[in-house]
C-alpha cells in the first residue's frame, strides 16, 4: 500500500504515555495485574474496580479477545512508524468521505482516533486493549490499541498493512453511520425484538461498515492510487478472517449462525468487495437487502 507519501490527520490523540483526556487511568500490564490480585485479596470483583479506576461502567460494545500486542508484518515497523501510518489512513478516510459527503450537499465531521496500551475510558466505558478496536458513538471516537496489528497477523492470519488499513477503514464506518443516523435507527429497529433477532441487525451494521471501508479504497485508489498489488487480496483475506463462523469454528469447535453479531467470512468478503467495487453509499444498505 502507497502510504507514506499521505497527508497526516491531526485527529489522532495519542494517549500512549499517560492519563486518559477525563480522568481515566492508564494501567500497563505491571498495574492490571496489580488491580486483579487487589481484588482477589478483598474478595472484590477485579472487574468492577478496573470499571471505576477506568471511571465508566458501561461496557463497550466490541468483539472477540485480542490478547497479543506487537505490531504487523509486512507493515511499518516501529510503534512510531505505526501510529504514523494509522494517521494517514485515517487522513485518507477523512478525504473520501469529506468529499462523498460534500457531494451530497453535507459536511463531513471526522472522528478522533486514539491510541491507547492495555486500557482507556472512553465515554462508552471502559475500553481494554483485549477487546480490539472499537468505535464509541457517544464521543465519536476510534480507540485502538496498536498491539492489535501483531494479533492480526498472528492469531488471525491475515498480514499486511492494506489489512490493517481495513481495520481502520471498518471503524471509520461506524462513524459514517452514526453521522447519517443509521446507528439511532438500529436502537429503535431493536427494540423489543429477540436476542436473535438483535444480533441479526447487528450483523447488518457491521456488514455495512465493512461495505463502507471498501467505499474508502475504492475512492482512496482512484483519487491517490494507494493500491499495490496485493493489496486487495490482503483486504478481503482480513474479512474472511474476522467472520463469525471462522472465530467461532477456532475457539469453540462449533458454529452457532444465530449468535454472529458481524457477520460470516463469506458475508464480510461480499460486503467489502462490494463497496470497494461499487463506490457508493446506495449499494452498501443492508438493511434494504434484508428487507428492512
């Protein structure tokens, strides 16, 4: 992927060497430990004080454990080079859709990426660098804990730095549809429905974000041709690797369709090639393809 040569955002805050903007504390791995045995030794839930020295106690809505931390191969190599080339992605995010948005007669508010070790508060909660990176609409902030590359190539097998732009790419798409209200509309469509049901429109959200990343590419390649060859089969293989189906086959031996809450390999892939092949807003509702 052409990236160096990018524009970098001044959206990042970089919250890697100290205190959360708001009070929450930062722990390293020295200070989660400590806090755990603390709990144990009090008979307290270590949880619970995590969530008040993290000064929220809302879960954020994230998915599956990232434990590893490092970074990804085939993609910048020093943490600074890292959080460098995530600025320019998230630069190259806010010239797609600020000029999408533009075209349609609205103004683009790009969102904050924070970068952050082991824990953050976010105004969701408390966000750990175990539950990957995440998108919290109440501040409209990106939170990612950059260790999460080195888990994407190595538990999920899918290297390289367009994979990891994708990453970046899906969360930026969660703002997108938090600016154009399709996030408030979820809350009002779940109401009331089934855990089933929930976890059905949930996929339809993630799927769309998926189809809003590939809008990214799409629009990022013909305006600043940042594709190398390559690059798109590491994008589709970072999909499949995060699908429902294949997380649930690894970790539990079993796949249970009812319980996806962002959709199969499959169903990831199809959605991301489809806006990095289209381009537009209109071919990315999933909610229409499903009837809603």
């Amino acid at each position: 992927m052409r990236w160096r040569e990018g524009r970098r955002s001044e959206n990042v805050e970089d919250l890697r060497g100290g205190r959360s903007p708001g009070g929450g504390m930062r722990l390293g791995l020295g200070g989660l430990v400590a806090v755990v045995a603390v709990g144990w030794l009090l008979g307290a839930d270590p949880v619970a004080l995590l969530q008040m020295l993290a000064g929220g106690a809302q879960t954020v809505d994230v998915r599956e454990p990232y434990p590893d931390a490092g970074q990804g191969a085939g993609a910048p190599g020093a943490p600074d080079e890292a959080a460098d080339f995530v600025s320019v992605v998230l630069a190259d995010t806010e010239d797609t859709w600020g000029e999408i948005f533009s075209a349609g007669g609205a103004r683009y508010q790009p969102p904050k990426l924070v970068l952050f070790t082991d824990l953050v508060r976010s105004a969701c909660g408390m966000g750990q660098s175990a539950m990957g990176p995440f998108y919290c609409p109440r501040d409209a902030k990106v939170y990612i804990d950059l260790g999460f590359y080195r888990d994407l190539r190595d538990r999920f097998h899918a290297p390289g730095d367009f994979a990891q732009a994708y990453v970046i790419a899906h969360e930026v798409g969660h703002h997108v549809q938090n600016l154009l209200g399709t996030s408030d509309k979820l809350e009002h469509l779940r109401a009331g429905r089934s855990r089933e049901d929930q976890n059905a429109l949930s996929v339809l959200l993630e799927l769309q974000a998926d189809c809003y990343a590939g809008i990214w590419a799409n629009h990022a390649n013909r305006a600043r041709q940042i594709l190398e060859q390559g690059d798109v089969e590491e994008g589709l293989n970072a999909a499949a690797a995060i699908g429902d189906d294949r997380i649930q086959r690894e970790t539990q031996g079993t796949v249970v369709p009812e319980s996806f809450t962002h959709g199969s390999s499959r169903q990831r892939v199809d959605w991301f090639r489809r806006g990095l092949e289209n381009g537009t807003v209109e071919a990315c509702d999933t909610f229409a393809s499903a009837g809603l």
